[in-house]
C-alpha cells in the first residue's frame, strides 16, 4: 500500500558529522597502534585491529538505522523518529514565517529529536540548513533537512490548501 507525500526524507543516524568523525578518529587510532606495535608475541596488537575492525563494521550498520523521518500528507508536518518510537504531528494551517536558514554555526551537530532549546523546537540528523517556521503555538520550529528548498514549498501549498 503506497501513499504519495507532499513531502517525504529520512534521515539516518550514521551520516551525522559529530559521531561519523568521533568513529573515524577511534577507528585510526586504533589501526595506528595495530601498525605501530611491537609486540609479535602477545595478543595487545590483535585487540586494536579487532577493535578498529568492530568499530568500522558499528559504522557501516550505523548508517542504516533511521533517526529522522519527515512527511507532509495533507494539512499536517508528521515527524517520527523510529528509533525512540515517537511522533510529533504539527498542523500546517496555521503556521507563520516559513523560512530556509542555516541550522548552526558549528560544523559538527548532535543528532536531536524534539529537544527544547534556546527558544526553539528542534529536529534534526545531519545537514547544514533548516526550515524556521513559527508554529500555531507561536513556538519556533527548526527542521533540518537535506532538501530545504522542497520541504519549504510543500509546508508552504499545504498552509495555502486551508
């Protein structure tokens, strides 16, 4: 059973900067001390390639699991997380000041579902922008997405369907 969205992207956990680069520098310094150990005897050099070798399967799997899936059907803004079991419905109706903005001045962002945070509801996986928009609550909204442009005009024909 298929339904066509306005709007629909997942994102996944492991594409996220903060903890793709975090896996990476263990990874190496992992396989360095594999290569750089002396020891032909003992087993201490076979952990650290062990190790890397785990942390780079943990990797490739975490690229797999879905952390972000947002969908605009009709009227309302669905946003699930799959991996917490949660899922914030927004009605679109009435929703002010749609905007595409940059969703942080850091380079490396925490994955975040529904955090609370600095007068702002956030959401977000991986990417660098964002859709703002003032919810019917007056609550400011921040979406990360890898596709702006297109999840700005979908909010914007479904608050101009009502």
């Amino acid at each position: 059973m298929s339904h066509n969205y306005a709007f629909l992207e997942k994102q996944y956990l492991g594409f996220n900067r903060f903890g793709l680069v975090r896996r990476i520098v263990i990874m190496l310094f992992c396989f360095i001390f594999y290569f750089a150990s002396d020891d032909t005897q003992g087993d201490t050099a076979d952990l650290f390639f062990y190790l890397g070798m785990g942390i780079l399967v943990i990797s490739g799997g975490a690229m797999l699991i879905s952390h972000l899936e947002t969908k605009v059907d009709g009227n309302n803004l669905i946003l699930s997380g799959p991996m917490t079991h949660k899922k914030v419905k927004i009605d679109v109706t009435s929703i002010s000041e749609i905007s595409i903005e940059p969703y942080s001045k850091f380079l490396m962002n925490r994955p975040m579902f529904n955090l609370h945070r600095k007068d702002a509801r956030r959401f977000y996986t991986h990417g660098n922008r964002c859709v703002s928009f003032i919810s019917p609550d007056g609550e400011n909204m921040k979406i990360g997405t890898q596709r702006p442009e297109e999840l700005k005009r979908a909010l914007e024909n479904a608050s101009n369907k009502s």
